[in-house]
C-alpha cells in the first residue's frame, strides 16, 4: 500500500501550538479546565496540548485518558456493559470545561460515544472537541472546536496519525488502500449480518 506523508512532525507541532492559542482565546481562563484524551493517540495529544498551556498560562491544567470501546455503536461487544476502568481521568468533571482531544475526525461516532462516556462520569459545564486531522465523510452531526488541519479523503484511504509516544515519530500520513480490503466497519457488520442469519 503506497503512502504519502501529509504532516510533519513540524507540521504537527505548528498546529498543536495554534491549537493552544485558540484555547486560550477561546476560553479566556483555563481556571477549570480538564483535558481528556481518547485512547490511544488521543492521550499524548492532549499531553501536549497541556505542556503547550502551562508554558502560556503558567497553569498545569489536569489530563486524563478516555477508552470508548464500551460506548461504540459500531462493534459488537459481547456485554454491552461500560467497563469499569473505562476512564483515568483523576479529577471530577463536574462543573468543568472538558476539552476532549483525539488524532482523526471521521464519521463522527468516537466523538459522540466520547461524549456519552463522559455524560455518564458527571456533568461538565461544557465539552469542546479538538482533532488532529478532520477528514470528512461525517455520519453524525458533530463539528470539531478545534482543527490541526482539512484533509479531504476517499472513503477508500486510511488517515494514520503517528506519534513520537505511541510510534516512534510523528507524522500523518494517507494510506492508499485496496477497495477490495474490508474495513473493520464493514467486517463488524458482515459479522452481525451473518450471526442475524
């Protein structure tokens, strides 16, 4: 599969700084702010963001990590029960600003079961999402606050956000996949289609 590098590392920290100045500029204090990352690549985004904040602000403001697997609508799980340790997030929510930090903007179904599982660990005076790379194709009407950067995709190619902390180098790149490969989508739903048969 060919690929092509659509953000350097460079590129990544440019758009994490501007990031950080739409924050602040956005929220005027960050007094109550909590920053939450979606697993995986989400979390050291939202570290970053915070280190970004407190050299500004001189404020440390609290991160923690979200694991959304137990609210997603588009695999099957065997109890869709939330697990227990579904969130780390070491302060409450409660009353907070949540800025909510993930790599890619797709569909839109991350963000919105994101949203339910932080619903479900109190009430946050508000959540605003940031994201890396929006790359389209929404199926839910979510929009990101905050955007690293556009990148118009085929449904047939693959965004790959890859961090210094999860992947040994940062970069974003667009994977040209087969249209014959079964995304993990339709794989899930061929699955369902089969054992409702």
């Amino acid at each position: 599969m060919a690929e092509k590098i659509i953000m350097t590392a460079d590129d990544i920290r440019r758009s994490l700084a501007r990031i950080t100045h739409e924050i602040i500029e956005r929220n005027k204090t960050t007094d109550h702010m909590v920053l939450v990352g979606m697993q995986t690549r989400g979390v050291p985004l939202a570290r970053r963001l915070a280190d970004n904040l407190e050299n500004l602000t001189g404020s440390t403001i609290p991160v923690g990590a979200l694991d959304i697997s137990p609210y997603r609508d588009d695999i099957s799980l065997p109890n869709p029960q939330p697990a227990v340790n579904y969130a780390d997030i070491a302060v409450s929510i409660v009353g907070k600003s949540v800025v909510l930090v993930d790599d890619v903007l797709y569909t839109g179904r991350s963000a919105r079961a994101a949203m339910d599982a932080l619903i479900d660990l109190g009430r946050p005076r508000s959540i605003q999402l940031v994201v890396l790379v929006d790359r389209g194709h929404r199926e839910l009407p979510i929009r990101a606050d905050y955007v690293g950067k556009n990148i118009p995709s085929s449904r047939h190619e693959e965004v790959q956000v890859r961090l210094v902390e999860t992947d040994g180098t940062d970069e974003v790149v667009i994977v040209e996949s087969s249209q014959d490969a079964a995304s993990p989508r339709q794989v899930a739903d061929r699955l369902a289609w089969k054992e409702g048969s």
